[in-house]
C-alpha cells in the first residue's frame, strides 16, 4: 500500500472518531443543560409511590361469639378517567397479555354488583366533559372483601379511598359498655378505647412504580408491610341476658319514676360479669341522640352509699371472728343512744326480740349495729377493703369509680356506726355484686372480670384478671347466707322475690345521695337490692339499683326487676331446682 493511500485512509478515521466524539458532545450538552429538566421530571414519575394496605378493626363479641361491634369500613373505588387505558397484566404462567379498558370495567362491575355499560357510562360522560378529566368515582361503599377482589385484579388506575364505619348490631344493648368511635374512626369511649391495644388493626405499606401519567405500572409493587388486622376482644358478658336485664330495669325505672338505674350479674364460681345493664342507654351506632351523661355505664362510674345492702357484710364480718351466729337472740331496743352517737330504725318500735336473722329481716340499723360494735373501727375497715370496696375493681373498665371508704382514724362516732349499715361510705355496683360473690362462694372473692380476652393472629391472649383472696370463713359465709334467706323467706318482700323451685337470699337497701360535699341532697334516695340463688348451691348474684324512684320510694321499687332477672338467669342456664326440705329459719323468740 502506497503512503499516500495509508495518509488517505487515516485522514478518514480521524475525521469518523471526531464526528463520533461531537456526537457525544452535542448529546451531553442536551443531556446535562437543554433536556435536563424534561429527563429530570420523567425519571421523578417513575420513582416508588407509596400506598396503604388496609387493616381491619377487630370486633367485640359476647363469651358465645355474638357480635356486639364490627366494622364496617367501606371503600370507594375512583380514577382519573383520561388515564384509564389499556394494560398489560402478568398471568400466574408468566405470559402478558393485553386487557382493554372496557374489559378491565366489566371485571370490576362483576364484583361491585354493576354493570359493565354503567362504568364505560362513567368514563365516557367524565371525558366528554373534560378530556383531561381527572377524577371520577367508579363504584362506592364497597365493603373490604369487595375491595380485595379488585385490588387483586391489579388494575393501575384503580384508587381506592377508604370510609371508616363501625356498627353495633344489637344497638343499646351493651352500648353502655362496648363505647363507641368518632367520625374518624378513633375510639372515644367505652371497651372501644380502653382495649384499642387489641381491636385496633395496623395499616401495611406497599411501594409501586407510575408511568409519566401516574398510572401504576404492573408488576412493580414491592411489599413493605404487611397489613395487621385487629383482634378480637371477647366479653364475660352474655348479650341475650344483657338485652333481658336490660329491657327489665327500663320498664321498671319507667315504672318507678326513677332517674336511672343498673343491674349486674355476676357469676358466683367465676367473678365472671355476664351482665351490666344501664337504663338510660347509649346505642353506639347514633351516641349523639343520647345525653351525654348516659353516654357510659353509672354501674361502674356512678358511686353510691349501698344502704342496708352493706348489712350482710358487717354480718359477715362478726360471724368471721366468731362473735354471733344467726340464732343469736337479741333484744333491739327503739333507740341506738351514746356518747355522740344517736340513731334509730325505719319506723319506730319498742323493744323487739329478734334472733340475728331476725335483725336482718327486719333490717334495723339498731340491731345489725349491736352486733357491729363487737369488732374496732380498724377490724371492719380491713374487711371492707379486703372484701374489694375502696378500690377499682379487676374489670378496669374506663372511668371506674373506686368509691369512697375513709380511712376508719377519720370516722367521727356517728359514721362509725352508720358504715355498719351503709351510709358514710360509697360503693360502686361492681363493688357491691363483687361482696355478695365473696359471701356466695364460701367466703372467697374472685376478681371481676368482664374480658375474656383478645383474639389476634397470633392466638388468643385470655385476660389475666387477679388473684382470688380468701376474705371470710366458709363457716362464716354460709352464716350470711342463712341471713339472706331469712329477709327472702319472711321478709317484708318474701312473696315479690319467691322464685318457684329455688332457694333465694335478698337484702334491700335504701340510702339518702350525698351531694358530694358532706351533706345529703334533700328528698333523694338510691334504691338496692342484692341477692344470691339457689341459697344451696350459689351460682349468680343479681344487683338492682334504681335512682329517686317516685312511685315507690322503698327498696320495693326494685324487687320486681331483681325477680325477673334472677329468675331468667337460673332457667336460661337450666339450674337444678334446690332439693327439699327447705329450712325454716327462725327471726324471733
């Protein structure tokens, strides 16, 4: 090859790799400075997009599974319609295939209940008004499942938006316990709030790649987290007995002319609450149609002064020490009178002859504070604590109310004999219920319970209540409940509380209301009944309370709902009758 020929064909090769090397240039030049901001905004749409993957709130139910709150949340599927297109979709084989707009509609219309020409109608209308019309609503209200089947159809321009709701199927009944949500969704009041740890679901994440026009290119979601559902939170409570005892004390407060009232039910062997029932009640689906005082449970946030109720439990407490029996013979005088210290009964009397079951019949605070006086101040103040007064109960239900029991160095002699029958002190009903539980179960109290416990993902998780406690002798409390069967069988409301087949044991109670400020609120009573059946073989307590009853100011107000209720508990759960000979249990001499 000549020299001339190599200069030739080198000549040429520069010229090539220069041409080359300016083509470079003028590209990078675009690249960094002329396009930069074009290149910049189409690298940005396709950067990960977070997105929510929707939890569940878990639901209450009653210790049988019936529902009493659920979610309801609902979705409302909406688009951009100048985005809504072809796609491609990656089948289970691997393979892509190409799904038109129109049949992407007709696979969400088979799960919305729609049709498939109604959503094309959506689309179309949207862009005949806009072309650029970006924002439409597909299909609304779908509940979670719906919106799982089209969440898994993988459509890209699918935006979901999500409607918190809650509902509670049986209304009022337990709405004074389950509590409710607010308009966005957060848990206001009730087991709502104060077990949120366990029905509360967590949202999950997941990332996804867009295209330049927002649309979610298939096949790019990554998975962050994964979503967690809530639990569910199991109750002691028994929703067709909390409906009953719930229709009982309304007709029964609406008889009596009372303000309010509650019943609880307590489960003797168990501590276990299957029924706490307030009238007013709240229904949780619409909480604004209520006041907002009846907005809760007064059973556990509602303190009262217990009355004669209390009696059964000095009793208790002196037949502990071994100071009485329940045949103990008694003269009651028609006056309490020493230093500083002066009462009487009801009604006035002369001297009567009563055995202690016979003081108990007849309810005198003149007697019961004969027998009282037999222990210090500082003896009963620790068996009132010991029997759970003075304290929240185990239950720990939001606003529980411990009651007031002063310590006993601050009792001025009056109050000293009046907390022997009742007054000078306050008491919850759960507090109350909780006592007779104690004297039913041969003397020993068993925490209240009223949540079984939460059922997660990962098991169920059973509330762990407390430590049972031994308050009095089993000699001790099958005295009581000679006492309690006494008032039942000749007290003044032995026909109103007779359950046909079963023995019962009552007391009644009735206590003026403190104003909070030491002194009482003239012409106001809380009415009480407590009591415990079969008297043989101890199953429930039933507890009865009713507000300023103004047909019948007496603690006769609530025998007739004590009655019903006690009465229904023993035949739903199909209790033996109590076998015969029944006792005669003598109240004089």
């Amino acid at each position: 090859m000549s020299p001339k020929v190599s200069r030739r064909r080198a000549g040429l090769v520069i010229i090539l790799v220069t041409a080359v090397l300016v083509a470079f240039g003028v590209r990078l030049i675009d690249v960094q400075l002329v396009s930069a901001s074009t290149i910049n905004a189409d690298a940005e749409s396709k950067r990960g997009v977070s997105s929510t993957i929707f939890s569940e709130r878990g639901s209450i139910i009653d210790k049988n599974g019936e529902i009493l709150a659920d979610s309801a949340d609902r979705f409302d599927l909406t688009v951009a319609p100048a985005n809504v297109d072809e796609f491609d979709r990656k089948g289970d084989d691997g393979k892509t295939t190409t799904v038109s707009r129109d049949q992407a509609l007709g696979e969400i219309a088979a799960i919305t209940g729609q049709q498939q020409a109604e959503l094309i109608g959506v689309i179309d209308g949207a862009l005949a008004i806009d072309p650029e019309s970006n924002f439409a609503y597909l299909s609304r209200g779908l509940e979670l499942a719906a919106y799982q089947k089209v969440r898994a159809l993988e459509i890209p321009w699918i935006y979901p938006k999500r409607e918190a709701a809650r509902v509670y199927p049986n209304g009022q009944v337990a709405g004074n316990l389950t509590g409710f949500l607010g308009a966005d969704g957060e848990p206001l009041a009730g087991l709502e709030y104060s077990e949120n740890q366990c029905l509360a679901g967590v949202d999950g994440e997941e990332t996804y790649e867009r295209s330049a026009d927002n649309v979610r290119i298939p096949g790019t979601e990554v998975t962050l987290t994964e979503a967690k559902q809530g639990g569910t939170l199991k109750l002691t409570v028994d929703a067709d007995l909390q409906y009953y005892a719930l229709q009982v004390l309304a007709q029964q407060v609406t008889a009596m002319g009372g303000q309010w009232g509650h019943v609880i039910v307590q489960e003797v062997d168990t501590g276990k609450v299957l029924a706490a029932a307030d009238y007013p009640s709240v229904d949780p689906n619409d909480p604004g149609a209520t006041a907002t005082e009846d907005r809760g449970s007064r059973a556990f946030t509602a303190p009262y002064e217990p009355g004669s109720t209390m009696k059964a439990l000095t009793a208790a407490m002196v037949f502990d020490k071994g100071l009485s029996t329940p045949g103990e013979q008694f003269t009651v005088p028609g006056r309490f009178e020493q230093t500083d210290v002066s009462f009487g009964d009801d009604w006035a009397h002369g001297d009567e002859r009563w055995t202690a079951a016979g003081i108990m019949t007849r309810s005198s605070n003149i007697g019961i504070a004969l027998m009282g006086q037999r222990l210090s101040a500082g003896e009963r103040y620790d068996y009132m604590l010991d029997f759970g007064l003075n304290a929240d109960t185990e239950a720990g239900f939001l606003g529980e109310e411990a009651g007031t029991v002063r310590p006993y160095d601050e009792w001025d002699p009056q109050t000293n004999y009046a907390t022997m029958f009742g007054q000078g002190l306050q008491v919850t009903a759960p507090q109350m219920a909780s006592a007779y539980q104690t004297i039913a179960n041969g003397g020993q109290r068993l925490p209240v319970q009223l949540v079984e416990g939460c059922e997660t993902e990962d098991g169920f998780v059973p509330t762990e209540p407390g430590e049972a406690r031994q308050v009095v002798s089993a000699k001790a409390a099958t005295d009581t409940l000679t006492l309690l069967e006494a008032t039942a069988q000749s007290g003044s409301l032995a026909n109103e509380v007779a359950i046909p087949g079963y023995r019962v044991g009552i007391k009644t109670g009735t206590a003026e209301v403190s104003d909070g400020q030491g002194q009482y609120v003239a012409g106001s009573f809380m009415t009480s009944m407590a009591g415990v059946a079969p008297i043989d073989d101890p199953k429930y307590v039933v507890t009865v309370s009713i507000m300023n009853p103004t047909t019948m100011r007496g603690s006769a107000a609530t025998a007739p709902a004590w009655h019903d209720v006690m009465a229904y508990v023993l035949q739903s759960n199909r209790v033996a009758p109590s076998p015969s000979p029944w006792p005669t249990i003598p109240t004089t001499f």
